[in-house]
C-alpha cells in the first residue's frame, strides 16, 4: 500500500515553484508579523459579536511564510484523506508533483486558512498578504482585520458543527473506494468522480455555505473603517477561494470556482436578512440541516423545509 500522494513531493514541487513574495528587511517583517498575530486575536472577537458563535476551543494563529503555508496546507489535505489507497507504481510521485503545482499558485493567492484537522490552527500566510496590501493600496490593519475574521468565522462554524469534518472524510472515503488501485493521477480520479454527483453535491452545498457565511461575516464588521474600498478592489481583483475548498475540489473533479462562494453568501444573506444571525445558527446543529444543492440557489425552499 502506497499513500496516493506523495506529500514530500508535493511540499517540495510547491517550494521549488512559489517566488518567496515581497521583498522587505527585517524590521518591516516584524511589524507585519506582530500586526497579524494581533489581528488573529480581534478578528474572532469581530466574528463572535457578529455571528453570534462563541469559542471555547483553544486555537493557534500562525503567521507562515509560503513555504510554511504549503506544509501546514499538506498536512491538513492530508489528514483528510482515508488511509490505505492502493497507489500503484509512480502514482504518488505524479500526484504529488501535480499537487505541488496546485499549492504553488496557490501559495501566491490565498490569504489565510483554518486547519480543523491538524491542529485546530489558524494559518496567515504573511507574504501574499503583503504583497495584496500593496498591489491594491490598503489600509494595513483593515485589511488584517478584515482577513483574520473571515478565517475566525471558519473556527467557529467547525466548532459548532464539528460533524463537518467528519462528512468531509467519510465523503472522500465514499469515493475514493471504487478507485483503489486504478488512478493514475489528480486529474484522472477528478474525471472518474465527476459522475459522483450525489457526493459531490453535498461536499460542494456545506463547503458553499461555510464559504458563503464566513464572506457575509467579515463583510458585516462595523470596526472596519475602510471596509468599502476594501471590498470593491477586493471583489475587483477577481476570483478568491481557500486552499481547502480549491484542493478538494481539485481532488473531485468539481468546478470549485467563485460562482460557488457567491451562492453561498447570497444563500447565507438572505436566510440572515430574514431571521437574524441567531435564527441562521441553527443551520450548524445537523448535517440534515444543511441545503440541498437546489435549496442553495433558492432559500425561500429550506425555509420552508426546516420551519
């Protein structure tokens, strides 16, 4: 038996591939990173007084550059995945290089990522923050905020509905089962499993929805004086999605792009225009609770489903 990825490949190809980010000396790096470390601690404030979500749980903030960024990624696409796929001959040297060009552009776009399997963690990947910062002229502290309530939003909703992470592995297990032995590389499974479609369906809806409320979130936050400009050059810059949503959806052949995210928010603005935050937070007490992929583009049907 072979892990179907090799991950030391993989963190090794995205190492070899991603430019280290911005050149700045050591003092600039030490502001930018006390900045982030403390906007960590302010944005699950921000995002416990607007979701109306506590935390209990301990959580680390970890202020990465890209190469750390792409290990920490590994490591919790990883734990993800059930053991003992059957990989045969260089599949994992393949897979693992393929991943590791994923990671690599990756590396270059996403801002920062909750890790609810190792750890839990919250990663900030510092370099490609910087550089964002200053590609669209933002306030530094905003935008920090901005950012570390959207991936505080994530800490929460994983500790409230801590089934999610389960159905994510039993739902990989599901179709990685029929595959042993068989695939010879990432983008040969995703065209296997795009006629998985009850699978994928659900992965897509509760990662859409996770996506969706933590974007409503961070967009309601009243602190942020900036927020705005931020907002308009953001969503001018074009498509933004996290590392898990991207790597699971390269993993399953689904079309994980921006499209999704905003079907999310408008799923999670409407049902919160209607009942409130606290009314919307029931949504994390079931999986059966969650939409259904039809539900997702029309709310007004799980309204009527779970009132």
């Amino acid at each position: 038996m072979k892990q179907f990825i090799d991950w030391d490949v993989a963190v090794g190809t995205a190492k070899t591939l991603m430019p280290a980010g911005p050149a700045i000396d050591g003092r600039q790096a030490a502001r930018i990173i006390e900045g982030l470390r403390i906007a960590g601690g302010q944005g699950l404030v921000e995002a416990e007084k607007i979701s109306l979500l506590s935390s209990t749980a301990p959580s680390q903030t970890l202020v990465v550059d890209r190469a750390g960024w792409a290990k920490a990624v590994s490591q919790n696409f990883a734990a993800m995945l059930p053991d003992g796929i059957d990989a045969p001959g260089a599949v994992p040297l393949v897979a693992g290089a393929e991943l590791g060009a994923v990671l690599a552009v990756l590396g270059t776009r996403v801002l920062g990522q909750f890790d609810p399997f190792v750890g839990p963690r919250l990663l900030l990947n510092a370099p490609t923050i910087t550089q964002l910062r200053g590609e669209l002229n933002l306030n530094a502290k905003d935008f920090y905020l901005w950012i570390a309530t959207h991936e505080q939003t994530h800490r929460l909703q994983f500790e409230h509905a801590p089934w999610i992470p389960g159905v994510m592995k039993q739902t990989l297990a599901e179709v990685f089962e029929p595959l042993r032995g068989t695939t010879h590389s990432i983008n040969d499974l995703g065209s296997k499993l795009k006629a998985m479609k009850s699978e994928v369906s659900e992965l897509t809806s509760i990662m859409s929805v996770l996506e969706g409320h933590a974007m409503v979130v961070m967009n309601d936050v009243k602190s942020i004086g900036t927020i705005k400009t931020i907002r308009r050059r953001f969503e001018a810059r074009g498509e933004n999605r996290s590392a898990l949503a991207t790597l699971v959806g390269k993993l399953l052949g689904m079309e994980a792009k921006a499209l999704q995210y905003k079907r999310g928010a408008k799923f999670v603005r409407h049902l919160v225009d209607e009942m409130g935050y606290e009314g919307f937070n029931t949504i994390f007490s079931e999986r059966e609770l969650f939409p259904s992929a039809k539900e997702l583009d029309h709310p007004e049907r799980w309204l009527a489903r779970t009132r």
